[in-house]
C-alpha cells in the first residue's frame, strides 16, 4: 500500500503542477482579453486544451491508484488521508490538497472576470449590431420603393 501511496502523490504532484499552468494561462487569457489580442486568445485557449487533456489522463491514472488503495475508486484524496498510517506521507498529500484547494480557488475568481469581460463584450458587441441594422443613422439612405438601405442589411 504504501507504494501505491506514492504513486498517488506523485500523480497529484503531476496533476497539480498542470494546474498550476491552467492558472497561469487563464492569467495570459486576462491579459489577451483586457487587450483584445484574439490571436494571443485563440492560442491560450488551444494549449489550454492540451492540458485538460493531460488532466484528463492524469485522473484516470489516479482513480485507478485509488482504486488499488481502497477498493473503491468514488473516494476523495481526504478519505485516503484518513487511512494512511505513514506521517511523511499522510504530510506530502496534505499539503498536495491545501495545494490544489489555493490553485483551483485563484482559478475560479480568475475565470469569473474573464468570464464577465466577455461577457460585456459580447453584449458591447450586440449593441453596436443592433445600432447599427436599426437603420436610423445617418449611414443609410431609401431605396426607390421606400425600402431603407442600410450599410449592413441583415445580421450574419
């Protein structure tokens, strides 16, 4: 058991450090996004991908280990804690879980505004469309059949 142990930590080290860079990426998406850097943005978003790939993998990798632990791969890593006998390790996935709670709580608060200045600029973006296709700025004119042309005629 206590080999499995250490290959669940150091999975969850892996898993960690993973998400360690979705932080750092999502803190490049804030900056793309604040600078409108679409290409920068199309490019974060792919290596995100990437590494919820690998995350991906590296759970089912866990879950097996848990499995070999406990018989039941549906426990969490604290239920795991609560039947390690070995202090060092019981102390390295510990702080792998104070770890991960830090790093997913940045995360959440980062993508929420990212999440909301979209959010704005979508609708920043829809407004400016449906200002644009109401056809009473000074942009558009009539057609012989009272018909008004306008500089876009419909929404794509």
């Amino acid at each position: 058991m206590k080999q499995a142990i250490d290959e669940l930590i150091n999975c969850l080290a892996m898993e960690k450090d993973i998400y360690q860079n979705c932080l750092n990426l999502s803190l490049l998406k804030k900056d793309a996004i604040i600078k409108g850097d679409i290409n920068n943005l199309d490019k974060i978003v792919d290596d995100e991908r990437s590494l919820v790939i690998t995350i991906s993998s590296l759970e089912e990798k866990r879950l097996k280990i848990v499995s070999r632990i406990s018989g039941d791969e549906n426990i969490t890593v604290a239920d795991v804690i609560k039947i390690v006998q070995d202090d060092g390790q019981k102390h390295r996935l510990l702080a792998l879980v104070q770890g991960f709670d830090g790093i997913i709580e940045e995360c959440r608060s980062i993508n929420s505004t990212n999440y909301s200045m979209i959010k704005n600029n979508l609708n920043y973006i829809s407004f400016m469309m449906n200002s644009i296709l109401s056809g009473d700025k000074t942009y558009g004119g009539k057609k012989t059949g009272g018909q008004k042309i306008n500089i876009f005629d419909e929404r794509v």
